[in-house]
C-alpha cells in the first residue's frame, strides 16, 4: 500500500484543517474516519432540502479576524443570528440574560431597577462562601434566575442535583443589561450556506479520504502506512484505556420531520425545566432562514457517557483533569503521532479555537 506522509484519524475541523495545510505544503495524506461520513460532529444531512445538523447546533462565532477569513474560503456565511428562547412551565424568556428577561421576569423596564433586583434576591440569599453549584448561582444571581433558568436545565445537562455539581462550573453569569438576544458577543457569526459538511468537503479536496475506517484495526494491518499520524479520536481509547476511562457526557437525538412549515419559530428553544426530559428542541431550517413546506426538529437528551458511546462534552473536573494530564504525558513519549482537537485534548472547543488550535500545529510541523 501507498506509503503517506500524514495518516489524519477523525475527518472532523481539526482533521480536515490539517489535511488542508499539509496538502499545500506537497505533503501526502490519507484521512480516515470510524463514522460513515465526514465532518465529525458538524455534519449536516440534507433532509427535506433542510440542512439537519445531525450532532447538534453548530454556530460559527469568533472574534478572531484571521479565523473567519479562514473559514470563508470554503463558504459563504450568511447572518444568522443566535437569539435562544428559554421555557419555563407556561412562561417564555430571552436568552442570554438581558433586559428582555429581566423585564419579562419582574416586569421592570430599566437597567437600574434589574441591578437592584439581582443585588436583593443575592443578599437574601446570605451565601458569601459557595460550597457548591448551586450556591454559586443563588451568589452570582438570586433565586428567580436560578429556579427559572439554571436549575433545571444544569441538573439535565450534568444529570445530577446541582448541590451535587462544583461551584466552578459557574464562575460567572453573563448578565446583561441591555434589550440585547444576540448570545454570542464575538464580531463574526454565521451558518455556511448549505451546510457544514460542504466546508469540510472542500477542505478535503483532492485528499485520500476512507469513511467507515477504524483506526485500530487498520494500524494492525498497516503498521508503515504513513511517517506521521495525526490522532483527533479519544486520548484514553489510544492507549486503550490502561489508567482509566475519562468522563464524558453524551447527547442523544430525536429528530422528526414535521408537516408544517414552522414549529418553533426560533433555532433553539431551551426548556429549563426538571420534569421536561430533553435539554432543548433545535428547529434546524431556521439557521438558514428556509422556508421549506416542512420541517425537521431534534429533541436533545443529554446523558451519562459508557465506552462506546458517542462522546461529546468532557467532564473537566479535578480528577479528570489530572488522569487528562497523566496520558497527556504518555502521549508525549509516543513518536511521530501528534494528538488534537476535543477528544484528543480531553477539551471542549468552539469551532474557531479548533482552526486556532490546528493552525498552531500545521505551522510547528
């Protein structure tokens, strides 16, 4: 067999930027992947003429100038702008925190009278020493706010009682006080026209690429296949494991199409409370404001991560960390392989800080 000088394993952002760069600079790569498919978890399949996004919502946002010129090369964007909605029982809220939900909250109108609502609902709560997520929130925010709008939603996410989860995982709470739904503060966002999975087709351009390939049975038959290896799957199924598995949380998918032209109304509609059992439903024609006579919805479960299940979020706590830390160390021993992206960096990356991160890298080797 051909003899490469990069075998990319995972044909998500990171693998596909890498490709992309190491094929400019003359080098040969084969590109494979375990799923059926490229783009990792950003992929999109075209259902209806809608771009479903088959892993989750996918919202390109950065702030870096060189990143978004970067991504434009293989897409045009359009300006879709991330504006969720939150439910509580009957009662709808805008998100992020702002104005709007303030004042549908308390029915205040100005900055002032939300800063004075906050600033009582946290000192009747006494906390000055959080012990524990819960705590936190009730010290950043007051009782509304985390009733309506933390609580639930947390304790789905993480799938245990927030007295349970470490204050660290909120260290702050992005307050607003303007009537302002945009999400992100980054100067540039959009979805690419026509989907994800185009981007990274382009990016694959005149590259070697096997789906449906899994990386440890074709090292075994093909020790010598490349000079190098690029590894974007999971540190810890590396190394097979040997200090432990890593924590992870998964997400599962009920996706439906709908024989109506619109659901929501909205992307994203986030349901904050307990009893509801999906995180949020995602309305997947609204990223590129379709106007199909259908439409497709995804109802998102998140749940507690096995071996061999789809890993999305890590679990970034101390014990993970440092058991993180400990095979990042014998990753370090291994030659001639380079471990990135989220599962290779035991990280939770937005999309910009992969191209950053693959960048980085492309440009050290």
């Amino acid at each position: 067999m051909k003899k490469y000088d990069y075998l990319i394993v995972g044909a998500g952002l990171y693998g596909a930027v890498m490709a992309y760069e190491a094929k400019k600079k003359g080098k040969s790569c084969l590109v494979i992947d375990r799923r059926d498919h490229i783009a990792g978890n950003i992929y999109c399949k075209n259902v209806e003429g809608i771009n479903v996004h088959e892993y989750g919502a996918h919202i390109f946002h950065t702030s870096n100038k060189e990143v978004w010129d970067y991504i434009n090369q293989f897409a045009e964007f359009n300006n879709y702008i991330n504006s969720p909605i939150a439910v509580y029982k009957d009662e709808l809220y805008n998100l992020p925190f702002n104005m709007n939900t303030f004042s549908r909250m308390w029915g205040i109108r100005t900055p002032k009278e939300a800063q004075e609502k906050i600033a009582e609902q946290v000192a009747e709560t006494g906390i000055t020493d959080p012990q524990n997520l819960e705590e936190q929130a009730l010290s950043l925010g007051g009782r509304d706010v985390y009733e309506k709008l933390i609580k639930g939603y947390t304790e789905k996410q993480w799938g245990r009682d927030c007295r349970e989860l470490p204050a660290f995982i909120i260290r702050r709470l992005p307050f607003r006080f303007t009537y302002d739904n945009n999400y992100f503060n980054d100067r540039y966002q959009g979805i690419p026209i026509g989907g994800y999975t185009a981007v990274v087709e382009k990016m694959l351009e005149g590259t070697e690429v096997r789906t449906g390939v899994d990386f440890f049975d074709f090292r075994k038959e093909n020790p010598d296949i490349a000079d190098k290896i690029i590894f974007t799957g999971m540190i810890d199924e590396y190394f097979d494991y040997k200090l432990g598995a890593l924590e992870y949380r998964s997400v599962r998918f009920e996706t439906e199409v709908l024989d109506e032209e619109n659901y929501q109304g909205n992307a994203v509609v986030n349901y904050t409370e307990r009893e509801v059992p999906y995180t949020r439903i995602i309305e997947h024609k609204h990223f590129e404001f379709g106007k199909q006579p259908k439409t497709v919805i995804s109802r998102e479960y998140s749940s507690e991560w096995k071996v061999g299940m789809e890993p999305y979020y890590p679990v970034n706590n101390e014990q993970n960390d440092a058991l993180f830390g400990k095979y990042k160390a014998l990753a370090e021993q291994e030659q001639n392989v380079i471990f990135g992206g989220r599962l290779g960096d035991y990280k939770y990356y937005d999309m910009d800080k992969v191209i950053e991160a693959a960048l980085k890298v492309a440009e050290q080797l």
